[in-house]
C-alpha cells in the first residue's frame, strides 16, 4: 500500500503540508497536495531530490512546476489511495475543530466565574487577593481569544480539506473515464464489475454482463487510417450512451481497443437480450460521412455475447463466458447476439 500512514501521522503531515503550499503560487488541489504530502512524508526520494532542486532556482513553485513533479514522480497513485487520505484529513481537521471549540468554551466559562470571584472580593476590598484574580481574568480572556483564533483557523482549513475532497472524487471520476469515448475505461469496468457482483438479487434477476467488439475494426484503420477509426469508436461510445437511460443502473465501458462491454446489475436475461439488440441495431445504422461532402464512408457493425452470473462466478469466470460467446459471434458471421 502506498501511503501506510497512520492518522496521527497524517494529521501531523497536514500541519506542515498546508504551511508548504501556502508559500506557494500552485492553486491549493489535490495533485499539489499529493506532491507535498509525499515530499514531507519522504516516502518518494526521486521526489524530493527533484523538488529540491526545482527550489533552488525558484523559490515560488506553480501549477505547471507541481504539475511536472507529478506526473515524473507520482503519476500512478491510486485514486481510491488518494481519496481515503483525504477522508482521514477531514475527520482530523473535524476532531481539531471541536477540541478548539471546546476550548473556548471552557475558557469563556471559567472568565466569567473568575469576574463573579472577583467582584465578591472587592466588596471585601481585599488589595491583596484582588490584583491577582484580575491577572488571571486577562491570562483567561487571552487564552479564550487564542482558542478563539485556533478555532477559526481550524475552520478554514477544515473547509479547505473538504474542497480537496470535492476535487480528489472529481479526479477520481475522470481516472475512471475513457478520454475518448467519455464510457467508463478498463479501470472504470474493472469497479464496476465488482461492486455489481457483491449486490443482492432478486427472484428471477441475474447480473449480467455484454462484451461487444466492433467487426472489421482493422480494415477500418488499414483503409481509413487512424483518425477515421478515432471518429468510429467515439461513434459508437456515443450510441452506446445513447441506448442507456440517464440514471439507470447500467454502465458502459470500453474494454480496450475496439471492445465495449455493458454491465446490467440485477436484470432478467430477456432485459439483457433486448440492450444488447439495441445496441447491435443502433451501430448498424449508424453512418460515418465525410466532413466535407457529407458523403457516407462506411457503417459499422456489432458482434456481442451475453452471459449471466452463475453460482460460484467470480469477475474472471463471468468475463471469459461473455468473452467465448462473443467469439462465436464472430465466428457464425458477425453482426448478431450470442447467449453464453
């Protein structure tokens, strides 16, 4: 695991994390805050090396300084990594937050018994306790003021931590997403797929799962070039989303390549036949034109296979029987649905 860190550790590296970036020019995100909580934790020696180096010759880093040690040094955090730290930040920051509150409370209370003491002992013109019940009430109003001004500072940080957390799901979200396309990529499948085979089932529902492969995607490339085949499968990843309703539990995904898959959590298998139809029929009107003449270049077809979740599947096993019934699609002539 990359970041070991306990949370009292964490809490004492956010302390000086913030210090750092507050004396510099990079906006306050999660890819600056990554940067520096690796550099303080000394957990990345290439890191630090460059960092410090970087510092020499200027002494206010910005976006694209932090942006550059990042992606050299860092690049493949884990997102699910990066979003449990920011977690454990809130709840420190929360913690540090209500002990200051606390604080001043306390402190506010015991001003106000010190006052009364003092107003009773002064009626018995004591000169001698007086002046020193009068001390304490200044040391007590200067420590509430303190706390006061700890809580207040441990409040906008604690605001801070929670737009970080904002922006780490947002990273997050987009590390899920195939750039081109705009599905979910292979990653993105991959945490489907398992939060959708640990979700209870219904009487008569099985979780199913579609694997689609564009045919002839190399001819397409051979003859068109790559640009084309880019314009092709964006083509296609939008008919996908297009057959998906806006809130359903069904997800999209570019397996990789010219490979789709569609997962459908808690389905009957004739739900399942019927997405996978309306795709394949989507795709095969579907016309790529030319730009400029507007004249159709090629159309696009489908081949799929479908499989439903058995007693004793795991992720491997349900992807290789959705898998070898795609190939028998292809194999009996492209263009159709085959059930695995």
């Amino acid at each position: 695991m990359r970041y070991s860190q306990s949370k009292e550790q964490s809490a004492e590296l956010l302390r000086i994390v913030l210090t750092h970036m507050g004396q510099h020019d990079a906006a306050f995100n999660p890819l600056t805050y990554t940067v520096w909580f690796e550099y303080v934790a000394g957990m990345n020696a290439k890191l630090n090396q460059a960092l410090d180096q970087l510092l020499r010759s200027r002494p206010r880093l910005t976006d694209a300084d932090v942006h550059g040690l990042y992606q050299a040094h860092i690049a493949e955090v884990d997102p699910q990594a990066m979003h449990r730290i920011g977690s454990e930040l809130h709840q420190v920051m929360a913690t540090l937050a209500s002990a200051a509150d606390s604080t001043g409370s306390n402190a506010d209370q015991f001003g106000v018994q010190l006052q009364s003491l003092a107003a009773g002992l002064q009626s018995l013109n004591d000169k001698l306790t007086t002046p020193m019940v009068l001390q304490a009430i200044e040391s007590t109003a200067r420590m509430r003021d303190s706390a006061q001004a700890l809580e207040s500072e441990v409040k906008g940080s604690q605001s801070e931590i929670q737009r970080l957390q904002s922006e780490l799901a947002r990273v997050r979200d987009e590390s899920l997403i195939d750039t081109l396309t705009q599905v979910f990529n292979r990653r993105g499948f991959d945490d489907k797929l398992a939060h959708m085979l640990v979700q209870p089932l219904a009487e008569g529902c099985a979780h199913g799962l579609i694997m689609f492969d564009i045919d002839h995607f190399k001819k397409v490339n051979d003859t068109h070039g790559h640009v084309m085949g880019d314009r092709v499968l964006q083509a296609v990843g939008q008919v996908f989303k297009s057959c998906v309703a806006s809130g359903s539990a069904t997800s999209v995904a570019r397996y990789g390549g010219e490979e789709f898959a569609i997962l459908m959590p808690a389905s009957t298998p004739d739900d399942c036949l019927k997405q996978a139809e309306l795709v394949r029929l989507r795709t095969q009107a579907l016309k790529i034109r030319d730009r400029r003449t507007q004249t159709v270049v090629l159309t696009v077809t489908l081949s799929a296979g479908l499989a439903w979740h058995q007693a004793g599947d795991d992720a491997r096993s349900l992807t290789a029987r959705a898998d070898a019934a795609l190939y028998r699609s292809k194999q009996e002539g492209r263009n159709r649905v085959t059930c695995g």
